[in-house]
C-alpha cells in the first residue's frame, strides 16, 4: 500500500509538512552551518514595510488567541520539558521560539515564521521516548531555518490569488468556515510545502537532532510508525490527486532512514524514562482523548506499540483494554477482560481498569463478578462521578 | 439552475443561516415517533447538516442552543453526523441495540468529539429517569468545540424495542442552556412515544 503525502496530512494532521514559509534570500542575514545553506540569524525580524511582516503580524494575532484557547495544555512540567527540548536542537534561536501544547488528538506539528511552534498531545501520545519527539520539533525548526512558510506562501500568492490559496488550504483542512484566526493557522499549516522542502527540513531535522545529541535514527521511525497507524486504519480515504505529485511516505522513510544512518544512526541518547516521568501528568487525558476517536484498528496499534516500549505500563494495558470493550466485536470481552487483567498486575492500573472490568462482566452476564469488580473500583476511587451511574446498572 | 441553488446554499451556510419553520407551542410529533408538548415557540432546522436519525431545533439559533431529538436510532447507526469535514473520513462509532446507558453516554461522548472536532467533550452525571411513560436516563453534558465557546448540555432518552429514542439540548453555557433547561425538562415530562415507536 503506498500513501501520498497529502493523505497522510489529512490522516494525521501537518507534522513532516507542516506551515509555509520563505523569505527573500536577500533579506536573510545568513548563518551559513556544515550543510552550506542559508539560515535565518537568531533575532530575526522582517523588515517593518514587508509583506513578510505583514504574514509575522497576522501569526502574531494567531499567537495572542492561541495563548487563550481552552485546547492549550497549562501542565508546567510538560511544558518546561518540551521547551527545554526545543532550545537544545534551536540553540542560539532558543529566545525566538515559543512552543504550544494544544489538546488535539491527531499527529502534529506546526511553526510558523514568527517562531510560534504548536505541538498537538496526539503526537506526545505517540513518541516512544523523547529523541523521537526531538525528530518532529527538529524538522519544524528545519522548516522555520530556511522561512519554508513564507517562501511557500509567497509562491501561492504569485500563481493564484490569496483567496484561492486558503480556499484550496480550506478544502484541504476540511474546515467549513473560518471560526477563529486559530483555524486561519490551521489552514495555512494544510497548504502544504514542496517536496524539496521537505527533504530539506528532514536533513535540517537530522543535522539539529545529532548535533544535540540524540540519535537521528528516531526521525525515520517517527515516519514508519505514522505509515504503520494508517495502514491500520479502515476506512476508506479518498486520495487527494492534487497533491499525487508529493513523495510516498515510503520512499521518504526509505530516504530518512539512509540519511539518519550517515547523520549518526542509533548514536545519542533516548530519554526513554525521562520522557515517561515528564508526560506523566497529562498521559491518562491523551489516552481518553485517543480512545474517544474510535479509531478502534490504530488504537490497538499505537498502545501495542507503546506497551514494547513500556511492557509494565498499567495505563497502556488498560487503554488497550479500553480499546476492546468500545469495538465490542466477537471476542472483545475476553481479549479486554485479558488486558485489564494484565494491567491490574502492573502499579500503575488506573481505577477504571476496574470500571472496565465490571461493565464487561456485566454485559456477559457475571453480576457476582461485576459486583466485586465495582466495589473494588470504588475502593480505588471513593469519589468516582460515576458511582451512581453504574449502581444503578448493578441493579436492573 | 443547480449552480444557482448551490450558490443559495452556499451563501445560507456562509451567513450562518439555516432554513427554519416556526414551531407552535402545541403538541408535535417529531419523525412521526416522539410526541412533545413544547411550552414556548421553537424553531425547527429542515438544514441543520445533521445527518441521521434526529431532528433538530433551536430557539436563538444552532451557535446558540440545539435540541436534538433522537427518533429511533438503530442498531449499528451513529447517533449523528455531521458535514465538518476531514474527520467524517473515518467510520463513525454507532449505537448498538444491546447498549446500556454507560455505554449510551460515551457513545455520546465519541459523538461529541468526532463531529465537533474536539477534545473537550464530556458526559456525566448519569442518572436513570422516567422518559416517554417508561423507564429512561438522563446525564449532563460538556463541550467545547472550534469556536472555544464552552456548551453545556442535558440528554434524556430511552431504549425500546432496540432502538435508541431521546433528546439533547446544548447550548453556550453563559445564558442560552440554562435559561432554557426548564423549558426541556417540561418537554421531557411531556413525551411520549407514538406510532411504529409505540408498539
């Protein structure tokens, strides 16, 4: 099965495609690193009558609503730990880059040219460790480098008209009407950038990663992780023949993965456990918001593929489980009657591992195991909101 | 003529419009199953984007409050979809005849977050309540959708002969649900099941 690019922007939102941008290489102060490319210097401001800063002030408005939006995750830690991420691949650009975590329950990441860089918790779900999540952040700084955003925008404007570039970004998201400058950001990430930009923030992605030390090899994993999740996907997906000139997420696995081995390969550190301890205060709200996609066959995926990373993880057994009762086909209850199990073993069962397990003895007609499976749940939780609800299930 | 009417459309949806008919407040029947005695005028929504077993009114408008009337959902249906887009791709999570009111609101849940594109989507407080002259539930509901502007909400609803019958209002929190959550609970004591639901 091979996917285009523009399928996998819709399946998993814009990481490794992310916001457009480029400016003017004239209007760059260059850095120029191993690579020979053109950077943007640390500081960097558009000049006050370009139309670069007039796309700078409408992100800056973006920002100001991003900052108050319901769906951005306060959680200090996590916070602190994602920023802290970020300085070390940005470096001397640390002080021009602000990072979001927005509650949204799909793979992605986005920069935009004035350094405002969103992280979605469906891509922190996913990570396996935190060299990982340095792949993603590495390649939106590629992105961010090189102004990808204002180069790709300013292409758009000059072969159509800026209508006719959000329209398409609006067909392309999805959206129906424009709700806050938030979606605008939205749309402006679905455009997505060129092929050659692309690979370019990869090897730009590749390059930050090995020089802060993690290993570049977790870049091309991110990739085959993201293909495997939607090969288990079972919908149907129409493909976008707009964007069927955009390279298959295999090849540029294949391309990512050679270029990872001559960048370092497996050589830096992980932070496996680190990245664990960090997510550790918001990881049960991330499991709910994935389990309340029903996306029943990439679920499974993801929290298996997690549970090779942490075999004793209690939360994982548990949203597996989770994940079986909700599909509720031939053979669900057991297999999450089974997993619960598995995480009650663990020290980390949350208590609605219980839950779980009594709503699936009742369902199969158990009520003496139901029962105990309910009062240990409410000896794990006295003040669960939902006694009330499953006491009264308990006795019709 | 069918650019035209597309165009109409279009521009209806653009503004926010959607084509609505004046309820009375007399005893309705909504899709020919639920019968209600509203107390107050309501009106109701023939282009609301809902797709499915429902019917949908609204008294200051749908961005401001929405009654949803579930009017039998089968087995292996969703409770509703809507037209919003890119997450419409992947198949809906659907009622199952053999569900029990847990399972009801946290299909619900699903519901909420699947065609409101959002994380914050919540449904508590399940309680069993007296619906259509038989026995039913009620829970309450939160959400939070694109627009950031915070919903609450009240289900009530039954299930009879496998089928899912009920009612969902929401509406913004500061005033619109509320003001209104008497004016559904008289409407919720009011119902009754009527017709093919009835038997």
């Amino acid at each position: 099965m091979s996917l285009t690019r523009r399928q996998f922007g819709r399946q998993f939102g814009c990481a490794f495609c992310g916001l457009a941008a480029a400016l003017l290489a004239g209007s760059l102060a260059a850095q120029a690193p191993a690579s020979g490319r053109t950077f943007l210097v640390p500081g960097y401001r558009p000049a006050p009558a370009s139309d670069e800063k007039g796309l700078w002030s409408l992100m800056d408005r973006v920002e100001q609503e991003l900052k108050l939006s319901r769906f951005v995750v306060r959680d200090p830690t996590l916070n602190a730990y994602v920023r802290d991420i970020m300085c070390r691949l940005a470096k001397d650009h640390c002080p021009d880059v602000r990072t979001y975590i927005v509650r949204t329950a799909q793979f992605n990441a986005s920069m935009a040219p004035n350094g405002m860089m969103e992280v979605w918790t469906g891509l922190l779900l996913r990570c396996g460790d935190e060299a990982q999540l340095a792949a993603i952040l590495g390649h939106e700084m590629g992105h961010y480098l090189r102004s990808h955003t204002v180069e790709r925008w300013r292409d758009a404007r000059n072969k159509s008209d800026f209508g006719t570039f959000l329209g398409l970004g609006l067909a392309v998201a999805g959206l129906g009407a424009f709700g806050s400058l938030a979606q605008l950001a939205l749309v402006a990430s679905s455009y997505g950038f060129s092929r050659d930009q692309e690979r370019e923030a990869d090897e730009i992605g590749l390059e930050l990663m090995s020089k802060a030390g993690y290993p570049p090899v977790a870049a091309a994993e991110v990739w085959e992780q993201l293909i495997d999740e939607y090969k288990a996907g079972t919908a149907e997906r129409a493909r976008q023949l707009l964007f069927a000139t955009h390279p298959e997420p295999e090849e540029r696995m294949g391309a990512l993965r050679e270029a990872a081995a001559k960048a370092g390969g497996d050589a830096g550190e992980r932070g496996h456990e680190r990245y664990l301890e960090k997510l550790a205060g918001v990881r049960a709200q991330l499991v709910g918001d994935e389990l309340a996609l029903r996306q029943y066959g990439r679920s499974e995926l993801v929290f298996e593929r997690l549970l090779v990373r942490w075999p004793d993880d209690g939360q994982l057994w548990f949203a597996k489980g989770e994940v079986y009762r909700l599909r509720g086909e031939d053979g669900d209850a057991a297999r999450a009657l089974a997993s619960y199990a598995r995480a009650l073993e663990t020290k980390n069962a949350p208590p609605e591992t219980l839950r779980g397990t009594m709503l699936i003895e009742l369902k199969s007609g158990a009520r003496d195991r139901a029962q105990a499976a309910f009062e240990a749940y409410l000896k794990a939780k006295p003040d669960a909101a939902d006694a009330d609800a499953l006491r009264m299930l308990l006795s019709q | 003529m069918i650019r035209l009417c597309v165009c109409v459309v279009a521009a209806l949806a653009l503004a926010g419009c959607a084509p609505l008919v004046l309820v009375q407040p007399e005893r309705q029947t909504v899709g020919g199953v639920i019968s209600v005695q509203p107390g107050i005028k309501w009106n109701k929504l023939t282009m609301s984007g809902y797709r499915g077993n429902v019917e949908v009114w609204t008294l200051d408008g749908p961005g401001l409050n929405t009654l949803l009337f579930f009017t039998g959902v089968p087995d292996g249906e969703p409770l509703f979809t809507r037209a919003t887009g890119a997450a419409q791709q992947e198949k809906p999570a659907v009622f199952r005849s053999a569900m029990n009111p847990v399972e009801v609101q946290e299909l619900l849940e699903a519901t909420m977050a699947r065609n409101f594109q959002t994380t914050i989507a919540e449904a508590r407080n399940l309680k069993p309540a007296p619906v259509a002259n038989g026995q039913g539930f009620r829970f309450e509901t939160r959400l939070v959708g694109r627009d950031e502007v915070e919903r609450d909400g009240v289900f009530a609803g039954t299930i009879r002969n496998g089928k899912l019958y009920g009612a969902w209002f929401q509406g913004a929190k500061l005033h619109y649900f509320k003001r209104y959550l008497p004016e559904f609970d008289q409407m919720v004591a009011s119902a009754q099941l009527v017709g093919d639901a009835a038997r």
